[in-house]
C-alpha cells in the first residue's frame, strides 16, 4: 500500500466496514480492528480462518494468538506500518483455535474508528504456498545435489550429439568447464577412431529405444591426454514420450587401472585378505598350472598348499570337464570378458567329485598383457539337490540386484501379482495384504490396463524384454505419475515361459524438475531484459542478432526493427574506422575489448555516449562465429567532463578563452608558424579609465559592458583567430599565420572602430576606448614570455601617450612609425 502525503491525513482512510468486508473477503483477507492492542472488530472471514468467535477475541491481547517466537517481529512490523516508516507486508504464524499452525501475510494501517486512534489489520492465509515453497526448494535442492555430488560422469546430448547438459564430474575428467562444454559435439572430445563405432551406439539406442550398457570409449581431454571411460547410454525422451536425445553414465576407469596395478604390488595385503575369504581363491598361469590357492580352496579340495602348486587344473577334472574348462579359458583369454558364476566340477584328493561355483578372471600385468587366470569357486554341492529351484530364485534376485532402479514384481501369465517389493506397495498406495496375488487390472483404469497388457502380450510373444517404457499412471485418487518401466519373460529350464517380471522407477519428480529448470532458463532471460545495462549479439558481419530491452531503450528502435541491422548504422563516420579495428581486435586475439569509448547516433541524430565490452562468441569448436558485448551509458559523466574542460579552459565571464587556453594555442601557433616561416601578432588590449565605470555605475554594469565587449570583438575577427580575457579589463588577441605587421594593425585599426559606437548595458548608454600593444613573431620575440612581455610594453606605450590608440613593439630597429594617435 503506498503511504500517505502526509499523517494528518489518515483520518481520511475511515470507510465502511461492511464494504471492506464483501470486497476483502472475496479475495481471500480477512480484516480486523485494533484500539489499544486489543480487538474491537474482526470480520467473518477473520473468524472462519481461525476458528475463534468474536468472544474468543474481541477485547482480547491481539498478540496473543501470534506464535511465541514470532510475537516481537510482528509488534516491530506493526509499529512501523502504523507509523508510517514502512507500508510492507510481512508474514508470521498464527496459532488457530484448534491448536494448528497457520502462516499468516499481513499488513497494518492507521485509521480513527468511533473517534479514536486505530489500527485496520488485513491479512491472507498463505499456509498452503508456505508448504508449496518449502516443498519445491527441497526438491530441487536433492535432485541438484544428487546430479553434482556422484563420481560418475552424467551428461545429455541432444540428437545431432550436442551437449545440452553434463555435471561436476564430467567437467573434472575432462578439464573442460560447463560453458565450454554446452553445445560442443561428442565427435570433438571422442578419439577419431572410435566415432563410427559411437555413431552404431547412438543409433541403436535411438532405433531400439533401449540402454546400452558397459560400452568403453576413450575420450580426449583438454590437455591432449586420452583416458579410457566407460558408457552407459539411455534415450532421453520429452513429455510426449518422444526421443529427443540422450542420457548417459561415465566412468572414467583410468583411476581404476591405476588401482588394479597397485593391488598387484600390493601383495601381502591382497593375500591376507583371499586367506580370510570363505570362498574358495585360485590363480593359475596361462598354460592352467596353479600358482597360488588360499587355505578355503585347500581345506575344501583335501590338498595342502605344497601339494596344489605343483597340479594342473586337469588333474582335478576329468576330461569331459577339463576340455569345457580350456574352452573357458580360451574364450576369456581372447574376450577379456569376465567369466561369472560358471557350473563346474572337480575331484577331491581322495576322489569325491564336488560341485563349484566360480567366476574367472584375467590376471594382467602392469602393462595390460595377460599373464595368467584367477577365480572365486564356491562349494554347491547341496545345492545340486534344488537345482531348478534355487536357479529361478537365484535368477529373480540377480535381476533385481542388476536390473532393478527402483520398484520390482512378478506377475504370473494372468496378470497376478507373485512379489512385490516395498517400492511398488508405496507406489501403488495399497498393503501388501491388498496387492498380494490380486490381477494388475485392479489397480488401474481400463485405458491404462490396456496398454499394459499390450507390452505383456508383446513379451510373452517374442519372449524380448521391453526396457525403459515411458508410462502415465492415473491412480484412484486422481493423481498422476510418471514412470519408466521395464518388463522381461520368466523361463523355465526349456525356456518355456511362466510369468512376468517388471521394473521400474517414478520420474514424476524429474519432470517436475525439468519444468523448474525451464522456467529458472525463462528468470534469467527476463533478467537479462530487465537490467539497465546493454547487451547484445552480432555476426562476423556485424549484423545484430540479439539485444535486450536496454538496447531497445536507448536506441528508440524496436526491437523487430534493430534485428538484423549492422552496427555502423548506429555510429557517426568518423568513429567507424576505431569500431572496425575494436572488433577486428576481438576476432585476431579471441580476447575481450573492454569499456570501449562507443558514440550511439540515435534516429533523432542526437548522439550518446557509451563504454561497451566486446568478447568472442565461439561455436562449440572453438571457432569465433560472431561477438557478444555489454555496456553502459556515460553521457552525463561525458557531458560533465566537457563541462569541466569548459570552465577550466573559458572565462566564466565573458565565455571567452582564458589565460591557460590561450597560452595552449600561443604555442601551438609559435610552433606552427617556425615550421611554415610565417609571422603571428599578439595584441594586448586593455580598457581605457574601467575603473570609472565600475565606481560610478556598479561591478554589474561593468561585468555586463565586459560582455558586450567580447561579443562585440568576436564578431570581429578571422575564425581561426583567438580573443582571450586575462582578467580585470585586459584581453589578448592572436593572429596566426600573417604575411605582415600591417595585417596586425589592420586589426587593430578595426577594433578600435568597433569602440567608437557606444555599449548599452543595463539601460546604460556607455562609451569608452581601449589601448592595444602590438608584438609580432619572429620579429620582436623567439618565445612566449618575450612576445607578451612585449605587447604589453606596447600598450603602455599607448597608455602613457593618451591612450585610445595602438602601438607596434618594432624592437628589430626601434622604428615606431605604426604607432597609433592617442585618442581622447
């Protein structure tokens, strides 16, 4: 509310409550009235906010109801208002009749009510936005903190492989910073090798709509340096389910390498630790001879250390097994792929055939070659007896430990729900007692339930999983969710088909996100419009391409109008040639020009004066593709320091050059006319009895008559010539570039005519006469000193011979024939 004229006024703001209260309470603001801190009034909206009855307030404490911890903000804000030191809105907690919490935004104004001083309250419940706002800076907060505190790389690339998006972690491997980054092509930091094979990824996944896993790329730093990272890759779809480009994870593995060679001289660590493992622990060298067993290995096999060291593989398996075993080998040799949780079977020292679990690996050595195998092998003999049992439980829970992001289940062929996990019973708001084997059916509306068959019914009949399948749930209440889902078929040992299993995750709070992001994007395009300081884009052209409302602002153009129009139609002529070299600097160093002297010659063809930096706007190879610039207007502070030139070089008076200004063109001239060989005169003027005037008539008079004479003898000379007060009545007159001392007398001769028609000045009609000393250069002086000194010997000359008159110094031969006649 803005404040008052003036506080006697405010007996001015009575109105009718009944008024205010249809008004107010259509809009949500409950009003109330305060005498002497207590309630006399409040509105029915006050009450069916809070709670409380009339008899509950009126003639109560109105700070009573305010939270404890916010009472003394409230009565500081109060105070204030009714003071009129602040007219804001202020927000505090408010405690209802039924003891909830209430947040309040508030405002105070002084009224008279019943002929006494008052205070009229207005004030909105704002609890809801309250929770709103809380809720979303949580929100971003986790998704932010989560995206730039995660080791891995993650980035987003849009369909022609631009990068749109990549957090901390990228940045750091690369050596790149965001704006460097943003809008560079992946072809641009990917080995040259590897771009085809990054291009069958990138199209697999946009083709197939799947994620590729896993995938080694070597990319290249800032510095030059290669590292080895490895990729996983996502499509990246928009709110309509569309592909609009790419996600993906990065881990750079060269820190892991750099692990992996420490481990290995690392030795009596890493054989501590395989000495206290349960599993059994193997390594063997290429040709399968064992070079070292842990103490499970032997406890389980029956053979000591000693005895294991000098046996080959084969010799605990029979051929059948030790020939499937080499093929093992073999193919990991080749691949360098892992081997996991492979099946086999070998014999005890004293001959029992025992079952293992094992997974293999590749030894290499510090240069990357391979050298040997090592591998974990686990005693499932027991296990043998349930072995279909445990194969479909053990291939359930390593799906979810592999596959799972968020929520998983299992649905026979019908659509019944087998297991769930807690994720889909707090997803789909139901018990597990309510979701345990009821149909999916049940818990979504007909149109959804569709859809979801249809991916069943595709699954169960090319028995492929359907991966990352962007779905809308509806649920009961209304409320809609996001989800990515994922469903794979469940087989049995003939592969047959059973059952189904999904996975899935909600990206409701993603999208939620995403619009945050988009509309943070909109804030900072408006700031940009908002500020007073220019800023705009061009080409290498120099045509404009961009502007903000400042630019708009000061140049009277709109902004469809200045789009596309070149620079120099904002500049005068003369100052084109600096622009040009201004920018041309920019683009041969790709370094910023900054605060750069800039004259706007707006369409009025009135001219501003601006200091503007311009820096290189590059494309994401680093190649300048145009300029980027910002800048401030300086007129009043251009227009000030010409004013200050002014006075420091200018009579006050009279607007004529002062001493210093005309000693600055003395030189000047002196030095001009030694290089052509030509003369100049200095003539020293000074008025005749000005004393006179100024004691009979007044310093006003004698201040606008000196006036009247420098207008009078300006009028009178050459444009290259200069008239100069000294001060007091003395003035000075320089003729550069004179062939002769006649041309000086000339001159004179003129001003003195110039005095023989009175002056009027102040409704005064005054007549006086002027005294002139004529001194020439090179004739009667080298130098400045001399040649003043000279013309003011002159003009005493002609002062002491009955003034009104010239005199010419002639100091070469003493010859005074110019002399002129003094006149009375």
């Amino acid at each position: 509310m803005p404040a008052p004229k003036a506080k006697k006024k405010s007996s001015q703001q009575i109105c009718s409550f009944e008024l205010a209260e249809n008004i107010t309470s259509n809009i949500g603001v409950g009003i109330y009235i305060i005498q002497d801190s207590k309630f006399v009034y409040i509105s029915p909206l006050y009450k069916k906010l809070t709670g409380y009855s009339e008899r509950d307030l009126i003639g109560k404490d109105s700070l009573e109801r305010v939270h404890p911890d916010d009472r003394a903000m409230v009565r500081e804000k109060a105070i204030k208002n009714l003071k009129w030191e602040s007219q804001e809105s202020y927000e505090y907690r408010y405690i209802r009749s039924n003891g909830s919490l209430m947040w309040i935004l508030e405002t105070i104004t002084p009224i008279t009510h019943n002929k006494k001083s008052a205070a009229l309250g207005s004030f909105m419940d704002i609890t809801e936005h309250k929770k709103t706002e809380a809720e979303l800076s949580i929100s971003e907060k986790r998704y932010r903190t989560v995206l730039e505190e995660i080791q891995e790389g993650y980035y987003e690339l849009d369909l022609k492989g631009n990068y749109t998006f990549v957090n901390d972690a990228i940045c750091k491997v690369l050596g790149y910073s965001p704006d460097e980054i943003i809008g560079m092509n992946f072809k641009a930091i990917l080995a040259e090798e590897q771009i085809e094979d990054a291009y069958k990824i990138w199209g697999a996944v946009y083709q197939k709509g799947q994620i590729v896993k896993y995938h080694l790329l070597t990319n290249i730093c800032k510095d030059g340096t290669r590292i080895d990272v490895i990729n996983s890759i996502a499509p990246l779809y928009d709110k309509a389910g569309k592909i609009i480009g790419f996600k993906g994870i990065a881990r750079d593995i060269t820190e892991r390498k750099q692990i992996e060679e420490r481990l290995t001289h690392s030795e009596e660590k890493y054989r501590n630790i395989l000495e206290e493992i349960k599993d059994g622990y193997f390594e063997t060298d290429l040709d399968g001879n064992f070079t070292f067993v842990n103490s499970a290995e032997c406890e389980k096999t029956g053979y000591s250390k000693e005895e294991f060291l000098k046996l080959n593989y084969r010799q605990i398996q029979d051929e059948k097994t030790a020939n499937k075993m080499r093929e093992t080998f073999v193919k990991l040799y080749k691949t360098g792929i892992s081997v996991q949780l492979l099946n086999t079977e070998i014999l005890s020292k004293d001959g029992v055939k025992l079952f293992s679990e094992i997974s293999v690996s590749l030894i290499r050595d510090s240069a990357g070659k391979p050298v040997g195998f090592r591998g974990i092998s686990r005693d499932v003999t027991k296990r043998r007896q349930m072995e279909e049992t445990i194969r479909q439980s053990e291939e359930r829970y390593r799906t979810i430990i592999e596959e799972m992001d968020e929520w998983y289940l299992e649905t026979d062929l019908a659509g019944n729900l087998l297991f769930f996990n807690d994720s889909i019973v707090r997803a789909m708001r139901y018990s597990e007692t309510i979701l345990e084997g009821t149909n999916y059916k049940n818990f979504m509306r007909k149109e959804q339930a569709d859809d979801i068959f249809k991916l069943f019914h595709h699954v169960y009949q090319t028995l492929t999983p359907i991966k990352n399948y962007p779905f809308k749930f509806v649920w009961p209440d209304g409320e809609i969710a996001y989800t990515e889902i994922s469903i794979f078929p469940k087989l049995d040992s003939e592969h047959n088909i059973f059952g189904f299993r999904a996975v899935g995750h909600e990206i409701t709070e993603r999208r939620k996100m995403d619009e945050a992001i988009r509309q943070s994007e909109e804030k900072y395009r408006s700031i940009i419009n908002e500020v007073d300081e220019w800023y705009f884009e061009i080409d290498l052209d120099g045509n404009v391409v961009f502007i903000n409302d400042a630019v708009v602002r000061s140049v009277g153009y709109t902004k469809e109008r200045i789009i596309g129009l070149n620079y120099k139609s904002f500049i005068s002529k003369d100052r084109s040639s600096d622009i040009i070299k201004a920018f041309r600097n920019v683009y041969d160093t790709a370094e910023s020009v900054n605060n750069f002297p800039y004259e706007l010659v707006l369409p009025s063809g009135a001219v501003s004066f601006f200091e503007i930096s311009i820096f290189p706007k590059k494309d994401h190879d680093g190649r300048i593709i145009g300029f980027r610039g910002v800048g401030h207007d300086i007129t009043e502070r251009k227009r000030s320091e010409e004013k200050l030139n002014y006075i420091a070089t200018h009579d006050l008076l009279t607007g004529l050059p002062n001493r210093m200004l005309m000693m600055d063109r003395l030189k000047m001239a002196m030095a001009q006319a030694k290089r052509t060989e030509q003369k100049l005169a200095l003539l020293m003027l000074d008025l005749d009895n000005f004393k006179a005037v100024n004691d009979s008539m007044g310093h006003m008079v004698g201040d606008e008559l000196l006036k009247e004479i420098a207008l009078r003898l300006s009028g009178r000379l050459r444009q290259n010539d200069t008239i100069s007060r000294l001060g007091g009545d003395e003035f000075i007159i320089l003729l550069p570039a004179i062939d002769q001392a006649e041309d000086a007398v000339e001159v004179a001769k003129i001003v003195l005519e110039s005095f023989e028609q009175p002056f009027f000045c102040n409704e005064h009609l005054i007549s006086c006469t002027i005294s002139i000393g004529i001194a020439i250069y090179p004739d009667d002086a080298k130098d400045t000193e001399a040649l003043l000194k000279n013309a003011d010997a002159a003009m005493y000359y002609v002062k002491a011979h009955g003034r009104n008159g010239y005199h010419l110094f002639a100091l070469a031969n003493g010859n005074n024939d110019h002399a002129g006649q003094s006149v009375q």
